[in-house]
C-alpha cells in the first residue's frame, strides 16, 4: 500500500479590493477608485505525529532515492535514518513540488553537521537531530504562517527527540528555506546556500558561517564522492 502526498486544497481566494482616492468628477463622483487587488490563499493541509508516523510506515518505497550508506562512519547512527530521509524527501518533493527538487544526501549532510546522528544533543537554542528551534517548530505550526500550504500540528518541544517526527519537520522546513534563499539572492541558490539558510547563517558575516559551511561541505563532499 502506497502512501500518496496529500493533495493540497484547491486554491479558493478571497479578494481584496484596495482603494485609493481620486478627484471626484462626473464619472468618479465618490472620488474613490480600485486600484489592484490580490488573492489571498486558504490554509493547507497539515500532519500529527499520529499521520506521520503513517506516511513513514505506508509510503511507496519503489523508485526512492536513498542517502548514501557506508560514507560517515566516525558516526555510529550514520545510516540509521537512511529510510527515513529517503521517504520525506520524497513525499515533500512531491507534496510541495520543490524547484529542484532536494537530494536525500544533502539532508542527511545536513543532519551530521547539526547533531552528528544524536537524537538529543544538549544545546541550548535548538532541540533533536535535525536542530529545530523553538521558532521554527512555531512557525511551522503556524496555520497563517509562512509555511501554511502545508503545516504541522500538535507536534510539541519533547517530540523533536524523535526522529521520526524531526526529520521529516526538517525536511519541510528546508523546502522553506530553499524558496526564501532564492528570494533573498534573486536566483536559484546553491545547495550550500540553502543549508545556511537553514542555519539562519546566509548573510552572515560571522565566523560561524564558515564554520558551519565547512562542517556541511566535509560531510556531503563524503556522501557525493565516487
């Protein structure tokens, strides 16, 4: 049994009228016209832990691209989350049509750079594998938010120690992050930039941006090499 992307809700708009003044005439006589006008998108779907865990254990594994195995082993779970990445790159490919679409590899160079594997690394500002602050967990729980085409509910701090539940949350949030890159830049980022991105680190000036980018590009440079 295949585990098909949710299908987002039709595109129903409300539109709204903006209206500006203008001298008044025989033909305008309120001195009031419309001069543009927007629509603006209804909230989209969203998942609990209860449908992720069903899309984890129900989803086509035929066809998936999978992370490469066997590459960082200075990290005893190295490979472990392979299927899930492999699944919620796939489904988040899909679900929300990712222009490119994002590389099992480069989630999973972005996990070693964050926590090295460890489900629960101590650090202050952000919480599981994949790092998510408290901010960004809101934010993708937002349903008027930036991410509401496609959110998540009823997912809480303690959950992001399951990785079952943090990867697929940074998954999505990277397809987020792809997008804002690309509007920050003006053209398409590189996978580097999407990752700092990620890492809130893209315009930077810090010494921590290229700290960050050199974890990032040691462990994928190791999944990509041949």
């Amino acid at each position: 049994m295949s585990s098909k992307p949710q299908t987002l809700r039709k595109k129903t708009t409300i539109v709204r009228d903006h209206p500006r003044r203008v001298p008044v005439s025989r033909k305008n006589p309120a001195g009031i016209t419309i001069v543009d006008q927007h629509s603006r998108r209804v909230r989209g779907p969203s998942l609990d832990g209860a449908a992720i865990r069903a899309i984890t254990k129900t989803h086509l594994r035929t066809g998936l691209t999978y992370p490469t195995p066997g590459r960082l082993q200075q990290y005893k779970n190295a490979d472990k989350y392979d299927d899930l990445i492999a699944v919620w790159t796939d489904y988040f490919n899909k679900a929300l049509q990712a222009e490119p679409s994002l590389e099992p590899d480069l989630i999973k160079a972005l996990i070693a750079s964050e926590s090295g594997f460890d489900a629960a690394p101590k650090t202050r500002v952000a919480l599981g594998i994949s790092q998510i602050t408290k901010e960004t967990l809101s934010a993708l729980q937002d349903p008027d938010g930036e991410t509401k085409e496609f959110t998540f509910k009823k997912i809480r701090q303690k959950d992001l120690k399951d990785p079952s539940i943090a990867i697929p949350l940074a998954i999505r949030w990277l397809i987020r992050k792809q997008r804002t890159a690309a509007n920050r830049l003006g053209r398409k980022p590189s996978p580097e930039e999407v990752i700092l991105e990620y890492k809130g680190l893209l315009k930077s000036t810090t010494i921590y941006k290229e700290r960050a980018l050199a974890n990032f590009r040691k462990h994928y440079a190791a999944l990509r090499s041949k």
